[in-house]
C-alpha cells in the first residue's frame, strides 16, 4: 500500500504547484511518484526484499516532505 499511498499523495502536489506555481511541489510530488514508481518496480520484479521496501520508503517519503517544509519555512518573508 505504501507505493499506492506515495502515488496519491505526490500526485495531489501536481495540481498546487500548477495553481499556485510553487516549484518546490513540482519537485515533492515528482520525487514521491517517481519513489513510487521504483518501489513499486522492487517489490514487483523481486529485486529487493519486499518486507524492507515500505519502511525504507515511507522514511523517504517523510524526508521529501520534510525537507520540502523546511524550504518552504527558510524561504517566508516575515512582515
């Protein structure tokens, strides 16, 4: 479910970065579907144990976001 989850979530990023023409959530939501896309690869073509790719997964998907926010927070002007 992990992969589906990082899917979803990373394509929800597509639409906010169009409206509201934020880079930084192009760059989150493609990294998440492209995590995504290789997770799901590994666990599909058994390259990698399958037990180990969702937890390894969801802590890079918590760091793309993360590191998202962190961006986000350092690049706001206080008024």
């Amino acid at each position: 479910w992990i992969p589906a989850i990082s899917f979803v979530v990373g394509l929800h990023f597509l639409p906010m970065a169009f409206f509201f023409g934020a880079r930084d959530s192009w760059i989150c939501g493609g990294a998440m579907i492209g995590l995504a896309a290789v997770a799901t690869f590994a666990i599909r073509s058994g390259t990698a144990a399958p037990p180990a790719i969702p937890p390894v997964q969801a802590l890079l998907n918590a760091l793309i976001l993360w590191l998202t926010a962190a961006k986000g927070i350092r690049t706001v002007t206080v008024v």
